[in-house]
C-alpha cells in the first residue's frame, strides 16, 4: 500500500505507550449544533485503530472562520467551539474527552498551548480519561498566520505528542496544524486520509465518459480548477453563480448579483472553453426570480437561455429548471458516463432545489457509473434533499462521498493527487525516508 500511496501510513507507525496527535476535519458544527456527523464518523476507523494499537489521543480540528479577514481579530465564542463535537463523540464512543481551558489571549486569538494541558496530559496517559480535544485550531493566533507564531504554535503542538497523524482531507489549506507540524514529529497519513486519496485518483484515472459538475457562487475561486477539468474531463456542467457569469459572459445579458470580477473570470474561461469544443454541456432553462427570500407564486419563472436577448437585465437567477435535465442530450451524456464527480449545489438554498434534486436523481439513473460526490455543502443537500439516496449512497460501492470538496477542485487545480499542502508534506517525509 505504501508503493501505491507513497506516504507514511499509520499502519507501519508504532503506536503503543504513544501520545498521538490526530489532525481532523470536523467542520461540522454551526452556531454550536451539528447538522451532519459524517466528517466526524468517518474518522472513527482511524481513531479505533490508534486505540487499540495502544495509543493515547489528543484530537484537533478546525471549525468555522472566527477570524475577521479585514481586522486579524479571533472572536472565541461558543458558535466555533468543539464541545459539540466532544459531547458527539462521548455519547456515540462512551468515552470521556476532555478539553483543555486556555487562559492567554487577546484579540488575536491563543498566544499558544499553555504548561497547563500537562496535568490534562498525565491524566490521559494514567487513563483517568479516554482522549483530550484541544480548542478549535483557530482559536490560536499561529494556526493561520505567516509570521512566526505559525512556527512556534507547530512546535508546542510537537511538543504534546510522540507521533503526528493527519486524516484531516478537508482541510487543505497549508497551517500550522496541517503542514508545519510534520517538521517536528513523526508523521503519518490516517485511514481516512488513505481512502479519501485513493478515491481522488479515480477521478485523475477515470474510467471513461468522465463528467464532472461544478457550482459554487465565486467564479475566481473556480477558474482553475475549472480550466484543469475542461482538459481532463470530456464534459463539463457547471452550476449556480458561476453559470449565471458564464452565461452573462458568453450571451450577453445581464443577472442581478454578478460582479465584475466574476464577469472578467468568466470571460476568460469562455475564452479558455474555445480549445475544448462539445465538452461544456450548457442548461437551456434557468429559473429567474424577483426575490431572494424564497420561492413566491407568481415571482419566479423559467427561461430558456437561448430566448433571452444580448443586453437584457435579469432579475436573480436562482436554480436551473429540472427541463434542463430532461433535455436529450444532457440525459444521454449522463447515462451514459462511466465516472461522475460532483461538487455542485444548483439552486440558492434553502428555497430553489429543483434543479439539484434533478441533477442527483439523474445521476442516479446510471447504475454503473462511479458517482464521486464532493462534500461540505454537496453532501448536506443531497442529505437534505433526498435522504433515502443519501442512505444509499453511504454503503453502495458505486458512491463515494468526499469528506471535502474544495480539497478535491485544489487536487485537480494542481494536477496531482498530492496537489494539496498537507498531503505533500506527507510525501516529502516518505520520500526523504526512502532516500
């Protein structure tokens, strides 16, 4: 397995009589309730291993943004605490997690990891508790910063543990819990980091007709990986902002809420389109509403995108109709794809669903097809919206749901499998080894 990866994997690490700091991405939690464990179950398997193998635990992970872009300043509240998490994992394991209390900080988060998580270190591994789960790695002024602090909050991290583990896939960005940490501990890829990478790599060796669909509501954030999929995949569909922008600047007319600079991104990926003809599968009917706060009668219609003239100011355009799907030539590239990758919301939720319960049932269709789902906000509507194909597609072998999507689209921006941060570092360990 190590061939097939190359990264150090937690199953070649000794674990026994060890303090193991576990990396997670259990950005589940928002205004202090979980709406969807999945991130959190689906590193139970790695967790139980490190256990049984003789392990101790101290867990942490991210959650939120409680950093102000503008002023640097951390606001640590309840609404980006783990405790929900903590109190998740305590009910479902019946184990005792306890998380440490840090006293020095000011408006720019932690100063760091204090003398006193010791005692709480002692008690762990005494086994008066089951696993320790530090504050939200945001919380500390280093986890995210560019000078300094960034180094030392890795090294105090280092300096809790034996062994560092990361089975955090979501969580690409490149911060001090992430990537500088591997500097000072042993470290290792966890399971579900192995099998979140084993499955990005159908997607860089699909098994043809390979489809993939984006939305997402900035353009400039998509336009590489966008132009990355357009020369990998032989279809692309694109949703929500993004397609408004696509369509404002292929066609010509206008949509309420497009900005310039997603009208600039999106001219250059029309530009860019030019060298892939056939492969972008345009939606014919979009749904145009006079209102944001939901779907009133007698305020929204749809429209036929060839129907609309150049120059001619829309209202919002909030979903795409399901007629769109029902076209063809949409229904025959669908059924007959082989491998489909989705990392899409089509509609402005919570009150436009139409075209993403369109969008799931047809992929559902195809029952050979590999359906490789992104997750975040993809994984929670398709939740929400037809639970019993959710269900399914948590056993069924031609489902897989990622436990990031963003980490996904930041994969094929680079071109690689290790095209994220953390992963890299990982396999820069494992090469440096073999070297």
């Amino acid at each position: 397995m190590n061939t097939d990866l190359n990264l150090p994997l937690i199953q070649d690490a000794d674990l026994k009589d060890k303090i193991v700091l576990v990396r997670v991405d259990h950005n589940v939690v928002k205004k202090g309730i979980i709406h969807d464990p999945y991130r959190i179950d689906a590193t139970l398997g790695t967790l139980y291993y490190i256990n049984a193998k003789g392990g101790k635990i101290i867990l942490m992970s991210h959650v939120g943004r409680p950093k102000d872009k503008k002023t640097g300043e951390i606001n640590i509240s309840e609404d980006t605490s783990v405790q929900p998490i903590v109190d998740y994992l305590q009910n479902k394991l019946h184990v005792k997690i306890s998380v440490p209390e840090f006293y020095e900080h000011d408006k720019m988060g932690y100063l760091g990891i204090e003398t006193s998580i010791n005692h709480m270190i002692n008690d762990l591994k005494n086994s008066k508790i089951d696993a320790i789960y530090l504050p939200n790695t945001r919380w500390f002024r280093g986890e995210e910063a560019k000078d300094e602090s960034s180094e030392r909050f890795a090294n105090q991290l280092a300096g809790c543990a034996d062994i560092y583990v990361n089975d955090a896939f979501g969580s690409w960005q490149a911060h001090a819990s992430t990537t500088k940490i591997v500097k000072y501990l042993p470290s290792y890829a966890g399971f579900l980091m192995q099998k979140e990478i084993i499955n990005l790599n159908r997607i860089f060796s699909p098994e043809r007709p390979f489809i993939a669909v984006v939305a997402g509501s900035k353009f400039d954030t998509k336009i590489e990986s966008l132009n990355a999929l357009l020369k990998t995949a032989d279809y692309l569909v694109l949703g929500g902002v993004i397609y408004n922008a696509y369509l404002c600047a292929k066609y010509g007319f206008k949509i309420e809420g497009i900005t310039d600079e997603d009208l600039e991104s999106a001219k250059q990926f029309v530009e860019f389109s030019k060298q892939y003809p056939n492969k972008l599968i345009e939606l014919d009917y979009i749904v145009e509403s006079d209102v944001l706060e939901g779907k009133l009668e007698g305020k929204n219609r749809v429209l036929n995108i060839h129907e609309i003239e150049k120059g001619r100011k829309l209202n919002y355009v909030l979903d795409v109709s399901a007629k769109s799907f029902a076209q063809e030539n949409v229904q025959t590239i669908f059924h007959s794809a082989k491998t489909i990758f989705v990392n899409a919301v089509m509609g402005y939720t919570p009150f436009f669903n139409e075209g993403t319960i369109a969008l799931d049932e047809l992929i559902d269709e195809n029952r050979e097809a590999v359906k490789l789902y992104g997750g975040g906000d993809t994984m929670q509507e398709l939740k929400r919206l037809l639970p019993g194909l959710y269900i399914v597609a948590l056993d069924n072998p031609k489902y897989y749901i990622f436990t990031g999507g963003g980490a996904v689209l930041k994969a094929i921006q680079e071109n690689t499998i290790y095209g994220m941060e953390p992963v890299k570092v990982l396999k820069d360990t494992y090469t440096q080894k073999l070297n």
